[in-house]
C-alpha cells in the first residue's frame, strides 16, 4: 500500500467537513492554513523528488504551503479585510472590489447579456445609470422585460424604442424640429394648449400658426399676421342640437343650429352701431345691415351707387323695390320717366271686405278696360250722395267694388 508523508507537519486533521484539511504548522501553533484536500494532495504530488514503488517521499516544505512558488498570501480566505486589488486575467476579486467598481465613473461592458434576478437598488441619491451603458457600434441596446421581450431599444443612430406605456411624473421637455404622435386618442388634461410659444413670441412669430387636419385636402384654422384675423378654410356650423333641417347649399360656410329658438347676437356699448356687411373684391361694402344705437335707426340698404333694395315674400318673388332715387314700388320696379321719390302699385285683386281701422288702396283697370289702370279705395265710410255740383274735370276711381266718378274743379 502506498503512504504519503507531510513533513514538517506533524499535526493534520479535517476541518469542515471532509472538504478541507486543517494543518498546524510545527509543535507550535503559530499559523494555520485552510485549504481544499484535493488541492493540498496535489501540491504534495507536485513536491514528490523519489521514493520506491511501496512509498512516495515528499520534500519537506519549510516556509508556507506554495502553489508554483506562489505565498500563501496570495490567496484568498473568506475573512480575508485587507485590502486586495487584481491585476491579472484569473486573479480573484473581493466583494468589494466589485462593488467599488460597478459604483464608479465609467462603463460596465458585457459581451452577452446581463441578467439581474433581483431589483438593482444603488442606493438614494445615486443614479442607476448616467451614460454608462453602450451599445457596440454594429449592434443595438436592448433592455427586455420579464418574459424576454424588448422593452426598450436603443438603435445604432440613437433612435430609442419603448414597447410599452410610459409614464412621466416629472416634466417632459423636447428639442428637435418635428413632433409625431401615431396614436388614436390624444387625452390631455390641461384645459389650455399653448401653441406657438418661442422665446420671444410676437404676431410675426404667430403668423400662419394654427391646426391642420390631414384629409383629401388640408382643413386648416391659421392666424394670419396682415389682417389679424383667424381663418378657416372649411364651413362652421355651430350645434346646439340636431334641428332636422338641410342648410341650402349657397349659405352654409356659416351654420347655426337648434332644436329651439336659435340667434346670433351682434353686441355692442351705448352710442355705436352694429353691422353686417356684404361685399365683393370690387366693392367690399356693397350693402349694409346695420342697427345704429346712436340714433335709434335700423337700417338696411345698398352702398353703391345705382343700386337698389328689393323685399322679397312668398315664392322667393319680389313684393317691394326702392330703387336708389328712392322710388317705391309694390309689385313693380317700373316707376315713369324720371320718377324720384314716387309710389308705384301694380294691378293687383281688389280686397271684398273692409278691415277695421283702415283704408285700402290698390290699382286696378277701369271699367273701360285694360291698360287703364286707376286708383281703388276700400274704406270703412261708405260713400254718400251729393247735391247739384259742377265740375270741369272727373277721374274715375273704385271705392268698395263699385267704380265712380270723382269730380274735379280745376284751382
């Protein structure tokens, strides 16, 4: 059977376990090492210098227990508090150590991937990352989630990818020249939007800002700096409610619907007027509405010269022309040769009764026949008999239906 002897130490015995060797150095127990059996069977194996076939001889070991000449010191024990910093590829590393230098300025770098199996807690008042974390230039960084998936990437360019939802307590600043936003729904809870907010706004910065709706054409609200007006270049309907009626196709930029009794109001202060104009490229104040409070007058008329105002009733047929000689004419436009300031009444039906309160006059052809036109009267007073009179001239006129002759005296 073959033995193998340890000089020099004369004392062996196990500790922990089978797994280790506990050796006393001398008689005296000045020091004492741990180290693993079959590590310490091989250190002696390495010793061996001769021997027969029935013993190995092992040199005696005077100095500390060596590896390759290497001291004792150079190894590592679990209650190791000295200071120890590797400098080759296979020296071990202390807790420390590690810590000391994922905690420092720099990069940590992998090859493959990093897993954490628990939360990465660096402690308050430390940022978990502050440009440590880089990509190799031909590849991307990826951080997955639980179940293996990309949450967020950040691509060779620097464009970032985020899976998921994000949710930013603090606020959000963005620097660049175009802000996209592909999402169904836009909520925001602030219920005031500044849009056009440069460091030093004025309306020159303001001109031509606004909203635009992509469609088969661009439906767009801008401002526009020369007129200080906004502009829309779509219709507006304003809805109370659905009021089940269709808007005629040439007046319907400007809608205003209910399903009650619906205006629009034009306010102004005590002593000024309010207007609604009509106009063209030519002549931008064509005709006017106005209703002016410094004189209790509401006017409605044309501004340009020549032009007359026509009231319009049942039919969309005309009822009454002034024309701008200030002629008046009911049911005509025609008013003589150099007419100004006249009342013109074309033939109409003569009424059967007599409304209280009232007189009635209208036109109607004489009994001698058409184109004779001539004034009729319908009164409450009946008319009455007259003695003897003479007269030098007679107009036949119609008084309640019946036609009579109106004697003259020439002045």
């Amino acid at each position: 059977m073959s033995t193998i002897t340890v000089l020099d130490f004369p004392t062996v015995s196990t500790y922990e376990g089978t797994d280790y060797i506990y050796a006393i150095r001398g008689t005296g127990v000045d020091r004492d090492k741990k180290i693993l059996a079959s590590n310490l069977l091989q250190n002696l194996a390495n010793k061996v210098v001769g021997g027969t076939t029935d013993n190995i001889l092992i040199q005696t070991v005077t100095g500390d227990l060596a590896d390759g000449g290497k001291a004792l010191s150079d190894y590592l024990a679990k209650d190791n508090t000295t200071t120890y910093n590797p400098t080759l590829d296979y020296h071990p590393a202390t807790k420390k150590y590690t810590d000391d230098a994922i905690a420092a300025p720099g990069f940590l770098k992998a090859d493959g991937s990093i897993a954490l199996t628990a939360d990465w807690d660096v402690g308050a008042g430390n940022d978990i990352i502050t440009d440590v974390i880089q990509a190799r230039p031909s590849g991307s960084l990826v951080l997955n989630d639980e179940g293996g998936s990309a949450a967020i990437s950040v691509d060779v360019s620097g464009d970032v990818l985020i899976a998921n939802n994000v949710v930013i307590t603090g606020d959000a600043t963005i620097n660049g020249t175009t802000t996209t936003i592909n999402t169904q729904n836009l909520d925001v809870e602030d219920k005031n939007i500044v849009i056009g907010n440069v460091t030093t706004p004025t309306d020159v910065t303001a001109d031509g800002g606004g909203i635009t709706l992509k469609g088969a054409t661009d439906k767009t609200i801008t401002w526009t700096n020369s007129n200080d007006r906004w502009r829309f270049n779509q219709g507006i309907q304003i809805t109370q409610a659905a009021s089940g009626a269709t808007p005629n196709i040439v007046a319907d930029n400007f809608i205003i619907e209910g399903n009650t009794s619906t205006g629009l109001s034009i306010l102004t202060t005590d002593g000024n007027s309010g207007f609604i104009m009509f106009g063209t490229a030519s002549d931008p104040t064509s005709a006017i509405i106005q209703y002016d409070d410094n004189n209790n007058v509401m006017e409605i008329g044309t501004a340009a010269a020549g032009d007359d105002l026509s009231l319009r009733s049942g039919n969309d047929v005309e009822s009454v022309r002034i024309d701008s000689k200030g002629n008046i004419g009911i049911s005509t436009s025609i008013f003589g040769t150099n007419a100004e300031k006249v009342l013109s009444i074309s033939n109409g039906v003569e009424p059967t009764t007599s409304p209280a309160n009232q007189i009635t006059v209208y036109s109607k052809d004489s009994s001698v026949g058409a184109a004779n036109a001539t004034v009729g009267l319908r009164t409450e007073q009946a008319v009455e008999a007259i003695g003897t009179f003479t007269a030098s001239h007679k107009l036949r006129i119609w008084i309640n239906g019946t036609e009579y002759w109106m004697q003259l005296d020439a002045v």
